[in-house]
C-alpha cells in the first residue's frame, strides 16, 4: 500500500485522536487506485497536507450561569484546507468534543464540501459546552463568550460557520448577535441563520431532505423507491427530524427515532401530526424522546440503539460510531436494502465493510448528508448577491446537488475499479478536485 507509512506517522504526529485516525485512515484506502495514476499527488506531498489543518484555533470560554457561577469551556476553530474556497463547516456544542473529533470532523467536511460542487473549503469547530439543562440566558452567554474570541477569526471570505450537534437557529442567533457587535458589519459570516434576517428557506430542512434524495437516487440503481418501505432513524435532532419528514413524503414509514437515553419503536409510523409533536418536543420544549413513547403508548427501548428493528433501510442520525458491526449484522440479517448517512461517520469501519461485502447499498456521511453544507452554500450566494430565493428554488437546487453527488461518487467509483462502492467513489471524487487545486497553488 502507498499509504501505508503516511498512515503511520499520521498517528504518530496526532497521538490518542482516534476518531481523526479512522477519518484519515479510510480516505488514504480509497485513494490507492488514484495514487498509482497520478503519482504527481504523492510528488507534491499532497496528502502529506491535506491531513495536517492550515490552521487550529483553541481557546478559553468562561461565561457566568444563572445563580453566578464560573464556568471554563474550551473553544475550538479547525481551518483544515482552503484550496477550493473559504473555510466552511459547523460548530458543535456537546460535552465529548475534543479535538480529535473536531479533526475528523474537519477533514471529512474538506472532502463533502468540495463534492457539492460549490466553492468551500473544510473547518469545524465547536466546544466541550453542554446545552442541555440550561436556560436561554445562559446558552446565550455562553454563545457571547465564545464569538468573543471567533469573530477575530472568521469572515464571508475566510471562515464561515454553521450548526452541527448542539447548534441550531437559536445559538446561530446569539452568534452573530455578538459577531455583528464586535465588528460593526452585517456579514455572510454564519450560515443556518434566521429567515427574516439573511438566512436561507429550506436550510433546516436541508441534510434530513438531502440524505433521503441521496438515498433515492440508490435506490433508483436497483429500480427501487421509498413506497412501502419501513425505515429505521436514529437521532431526533436537526437531521432526523427531516428525514423523517421527507421520508414519510416520499411514502416511506419510519418507525424508531432516538436520543442518547434510547429508541422509540413505533411499528404504526411516525405520521404527520406525530411528527408536529416531536418538532414541538425537541425544538420547543428540549425534551427527552422516552415522552413520545408515552405520549403514543409505543415501546421506548431504554439506552439502546434502533438498529436491531427488521427494516428496509437505515439511516443513522445521530452521531459518529453509532453502528457498529453487531448493528450491521442485525440490519444484514434482517434484509436491509440501504443506509444512508445523515450523521458524520456513524457506521464503524467494520459494520461499512460488512453492509459493502452484503451487497447493501451505503451513501457514506460525506456524500449522503452534503445536503446541508451545499445549502448553506446557497445561503451564502443569496447573501452575496443580495437576494432570497423562494423555497421551492432551494429545494430544487438541492435536490439537483444530491443526484450530481451521487452521480459523481458512482461514475468514479466504477472509473477507478470499485463499481457500486460508494465510498470509494466519494471520496475520490472529493479529493481529485482538492488535490487538483492544492497542485495549481503550489507549495503553501
Ligand atoms: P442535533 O443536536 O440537532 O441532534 C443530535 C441528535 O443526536 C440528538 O437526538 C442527540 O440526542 C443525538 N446524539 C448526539 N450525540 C449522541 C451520542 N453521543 N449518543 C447518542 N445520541 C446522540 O444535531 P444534528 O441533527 O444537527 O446532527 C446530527 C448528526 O448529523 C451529527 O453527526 C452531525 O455532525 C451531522 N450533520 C449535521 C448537519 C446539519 O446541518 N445540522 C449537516 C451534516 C451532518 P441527545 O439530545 O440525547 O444528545
Ligand atoms: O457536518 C456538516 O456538514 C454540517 N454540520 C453543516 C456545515 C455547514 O456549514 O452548513
């Protein structure tokens, strides 16, 4: 393997980041056949730089809760490549984050981004911080303390930020409130914003809807669709709450959804008006999925995860590493035709081989949930020109980035020798026009 030694001082120079490694790792497999075409990439020490960040922020966060008291997070920014465009990626707020899981996060969304077809680079960010439990007022300092640092950072042609885990309109408002504040500009210097103040239609709705296209145009090469399906989601957030919307549109039925305390089944489907209860739930009220099961008198399956339900497909919401390959095995076993990615990197390397070595169609996180980044990147364009198109032009414009997406990861995977692998194909097809430009630009 050409990798092999690159992989090794990979984990040397980023010691106990095993996330980043496993990131890292799969992208250098899929590269090979490319390598051996191009020796050019290996000349230039490409991958040499692209695995390293152009830039990492870390910084303190101390902010003041409601009863007085002081508390430190730490903050971070991953610049990570900026050869096709301006750095781009969300914030994450959730207490496991670390900086090994903000460089898989970062590296990934280089190779996402640059599939989209539009121009923006790879970053991420984010903070140790816990959202859950606190007020508005104390998320809202928070929020003020860690721009205070960013805004120094970050602009509409050098970083622009987004939401991720932890991170929705509210705190995307308290953003850039304080990024407003401190600079005196009215800037595109966030994406995910509210609709009447420079944010973009269908953004929310953007990765949920575009993980289904995606998982549509699989489907398609098997002469498939979503009628009649029974459909497994994970997670209850952003992502989720959209797939199931548009999955259920498409005649699809969706029968788990999930939170960190467990799975909801409900083997009637989540209809409409359950689906209103739910966004009321967790966007209104923060509360715990258990209360859907309560609610509509349906199994909760406590600190377990969705994947041993019998369905058609799987589409993994959440968070990376959530299905492993006992998970894959179970899904296998129980005739599951696809799954695709809505979180980032959910599926262990072991459960991708498996649903690979199966036949099952997989839409890896890097293609399956671009939607979200490519909309922000229509988000950003409207806010260049001056301009809000109307949803039903957003959602077009989606929809015809996620065929492109597929279309792009299956052409190259069967170019390059891996017919029907689509990680293979997504990656390549993310890193040839990275790479391309990282050539053009020379030795920085
Ligand atoms: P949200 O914060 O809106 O929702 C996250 C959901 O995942 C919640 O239901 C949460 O449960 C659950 N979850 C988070 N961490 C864990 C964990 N460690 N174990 C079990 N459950 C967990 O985030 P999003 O929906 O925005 O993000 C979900 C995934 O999609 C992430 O991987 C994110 O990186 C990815 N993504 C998001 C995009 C976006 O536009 N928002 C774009 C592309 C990818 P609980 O409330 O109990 O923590
Ligand atoms: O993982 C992702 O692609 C996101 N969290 C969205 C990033 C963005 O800039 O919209």
């Amino acid at each position: 393997m050409l990798t092999k030694d690159l992989m090794e001082q990979v984990i040397a120079k980023n010691p106990g980041e095993k996330e980043f490694h496993q990131a890292v790792s799969e992208v250098l497999e899929s590269l090979e056949p490319v390598l051996k075409k191009r020796p050019e990439y290996l000349e230039a020490k490409v991958l040499e730089r692209i695995d390293e960040p152009e830039r990492q922020v870390m910084f303190r966060v101390p902010w003041t809760d409601d009863k007085g008291v002081i508390h430190v997070n730490r903050g971070y920014r991953i610049e990570f490549n900026s050869a096709i465009g301006p750095y781009k990626g969300g914030l994450r707020l959730h207490p496991s984050v670390n900086l090994g899981i903000l460089k898989f996060l970062g590296f990934e969304q280089i190779f996402k981004n640059s599939l989209t077809g539009l121009p923006m680079g790879g970053g991420k960010g984010g903070a140790d911080f816990d959202p859950k439990g606190k007020s508005n007022a104390e998320v809202m300092r928070f929020c003020q303390s860690f721009m205070s640092e960013l805004y120094r950072h970050i602009g509409p042609n050098t970083d622009v930020p987004a939401g991720d885990i932890g991170v929705g309109g509210r705190e995307i408002g308290y953003f850039f409130g304080q990024y407003k504040k401190l600079t005196n500009r009215f800037e595109s210097v966030l994406t995910g914003k509210g609709i009447n103040w420079g944010g973009s239609l269908i953004r929310p709705q953007a990765t949920g809807f575009g993980c289904t296209y995606f998982c549509e145009e699989m489907l398609k090469t098997k002469k498939l669709d979503f009628k009649g399906k029974t459909v497994a989601i994970s997670g209850s957030g952003n992502v989720a709450q959209y797939a199931v919307q548009k999955v259920t549109q498409l005649g699809g039925k969706v029968v788990t959804l999930s939170d960190s305390d467990g799975t909801i089944y409900d083997p009637k489907g989540i209809d409409a008006k359950k689906w209103e209860f739910i966004m009321d739930l967790k966007n209104v009220k923060r509360g715990r999925i258990v209360d859907y099961s309560e609610k509509f008198k349906c199994d909760f399956w406590k600190g377990q995860r969705p994947w041993k339900v019998k369905c058609d497909i799987a589409l993994p919401c959440a968070t990376q590493n959530e299905l492993d390959k006992n998970d894959a095995k179970m899904l296998i076993d129980n005739g599951v035709i696809a799954v695709a990615e809505g979180a980032n990197m959910p599926s262990t390397p072991e459960a991708v081989e498996l649903f690979i070595k199966n036949g099952v169609l997989f839409g890896p996180g890097k293609a399956a949930n671009a939607g979200g980044v490519a909309t922000s990147g229509l988000e950003m364009c409207q806010n260049h020109i001056g301009l809000s198109w109307s949803a039903e032009e957003v959602d077009h414009q989606l929809h015809q980035i996620m065929v492109n997406i597929h279309k792009n990861a299956a052409d190259a995977a069967k170019k390059y020798g891996s017919p029907g692998n689509y990680v293979v194909g997504a990656n390549i097809a993310g890193f040839v026009k990275v790479a391309d430009a990282m050539l053009d630009q020379g030795v920085v």
